[in-house]
C-alpha cells in the first residue's frame, strides 16, 4: 500500500453506505487532499484484525460472503455509479 493512502478496508462487518454516500465520501477526501486511495478486499480467510485495525474507513457491499472475484466487479461498479453521481450524470439505467 502506498505511504500515506487513505485505506479502504471491505469487510462484512463494515458500515454499510449508499451509492450516494459512497459519491459524497468520495467528494470529500478529494476535496480535504485524500486523492490517494486504496481498497483491501479480504482473501478466502477473511482479514487479520491488525488489517481491520490499519484501516481508515471499513466498508460492507453485504452481510453476505463474495468471492473475491465478485467483490472486485461490485467495488468497480460501484465506484463507476460514484463517478457519475459527483458529476451530475445517470448512473441507474
């Protein structure tokens, strides 16, 4: 992980946030200087409580277990759905 990274940890014992709130947090550590971020999906195992502890913000896509490969298309849907909700655009059809 890159010095300094706002760390991102997904875990289902995360806060559980809305495409919107996601857009909104997003906004605001882009506009506090925190361009620099980075998501930690957990392996087969889970996650370490020393990665859970590291960790800026915890978030959970479900009380449900993904596959990693799974976590991976629903942390990149919903970021696209973030970017387009901070610039104005359609994100839901």
């Amino acid at each position: 992980m890159p010095e300094g990274s706002y760390l991102f940890v997904l875990d289902v014992q995360g806060d559980m946030c809305s495409s919107e709130d996601l857009a909104a947090r997003l906004d605001e550590l882009a506009l506090s200087g925190r361009s620099d971020l980075t998501f930690l999906i957990g392996g087969p195992f889970g996650l370490s409580g020393k990665v859970r502890q590291a960790a800026d913000e915890r978030l959970s896509f479900s009380k449900m277990t993904f596959t990693h490969q799974m976590v991976r298309l629903l942390l990149v849907e919903q970021l696209y759905r973030a970017f387009k909700i901070s610039r104005g655009e359609k994100y839901h059809w």
